[in-house]
C-alpha cells in the first residue's frame, strides 16, 4: 500500500478494505451466528464486498484513508464474476460466477478446501470462520478484542494464526512490535503472506 492509503494494482492484495480490530471481530461474531456455509457466504457478498476506487480505478483499503477521503472515491460491490476473476488471476483458483452462485444458494453444501482458503484472502478473514464444521469456541477467542492493535499489528497476528502459530496472543504482538518501523512491520507482512500462500499450494496439491 502506498502512502496515499491506496492498494498497489496487480500486488495480489484484496481489494477488500482492511478492518479495523473492532470491526474485524464483530464481523467473525456475524459469521459465527449462521449455521451454514451458504449463509457466511451470502452476508459476505451482501455487506463485505464493497471496494472502494480512487480516480486511477486502484482499490483503496486503508480504512482511515477512505474516512478522510470516501467523498472522492468511487464505491462498487464486487459481484460473483469479479471474485472469481480475482481468485483466478491472484489465487490460481479456478471457480465460475455460477458456482459462487451455487454456493450461496446452497445447491454446494460446502467449497473445496482451495476454495475457502481463496474466500478467506479475498475477504481479509480467518478460514475458520467459513466452515460451519469448526466449532465457535476454536474461533471466539480469536482474535483478542481485548486487546488494542494497529492496523498493521493486527494483520501480523492474524496472518500468524493462518500459518498455524495459533498460541501468540494480541497482547504479545502489541509489546513484540512497540519499536518496530513501519517498513519492518510491512515486511514481516509479506514474508508472513508468502508462507500462508506456500501452505496452502502444498495442502492443494
């Protein structure tokens, strides 16, 4: 992400705005409530997939900067073909609107395991909370809503639960990364993603 709070077009990042900590476990809470794939999916194409475009059409996800900004940038709910577009082209999954379509009707109980790791990117979620299977007291604790984190703080952690590093509490991410500069904690981001995707091509293979 630049410094004017944009995505970088092409990166493979999701066009889907970041969260904030609060925002992100309410949203685990509402998924946690519907007892199906079919509904998760459906309250994430009805309410979490609007992106956000500046005036170069590059997706804005820093969620202060389209605060400041929402009046300038353009907003469109991503239908089912561009995710499928998008998991195509970032992800290597193949998947067609219609079989989105399927999904949230319900007419597919549930996705391939790709599929829902794809989900996951795309909507800046812990897979878990997909799966109707998993039960809630494996997903409640997680993330820490007690705990206070910056935006990039928050990604670190939940990236690090991805990769299976699911003892590291909020609070120890906070005090690990007190004195560590942006560009570092940027890193760590990326070499964290680069991980969680090498796990997930090699449970697909």
């Amino acid at each position: 992400m630049n410094d004017q709070g944009r995505g970088t077009r092409g990166s493979g990042d999701s066009p889907i705005p970041r969260r904030t900590a609060a925002r992100q476990a309410a949203l685990y809470r509402t998924l946690l409530g519907f007892d199906s794939f079919s509904g998760r999916l459906t309250h994430l194409l009805d309410h979490e997939s609007f992106v956000h475009y500046d005036a170069d059409r590059t997706p804005v996800t820093d969620p202060d900067f389209i605060a400041a900004h929402e009046a300038e940038l353009r907003t469109k709910r991503a239908s089912a073909q561009a995710i499928a577009d998008w998991l195509l082209e970032y992800r290597g999954i193949s998947i067609s609107r219609q079989q989105i379509n399927n999904l949230r009707a319900g007419r597919r109980p549930m996705p391939r395991a790709s599929e829902v790791n794809g989900f996951a990117d795309y909507w800046r979620i812990d897979a878990r909370t997909l799966d109707p299977a998993t039960p809630a007291e494996q997903v409640a604790g997680f993330p820490d809503t007690e705990t206070k984190l910056a935006a990039p703080d928050w990604r670190i952690l939940e990236l690090m639960n991805e990769i299976g590093l699911q003892s590291v509490q909020a609070r120890e991410i906070g005090s690990a990364l007190d004195s560590s500069s942006p560009d570092n904690k940027q890193a760590l981001i990326e070499i964290l993603s680069a991980i969680s995707r090498d796990q997930k091509a090699t449970n697909d293979d």
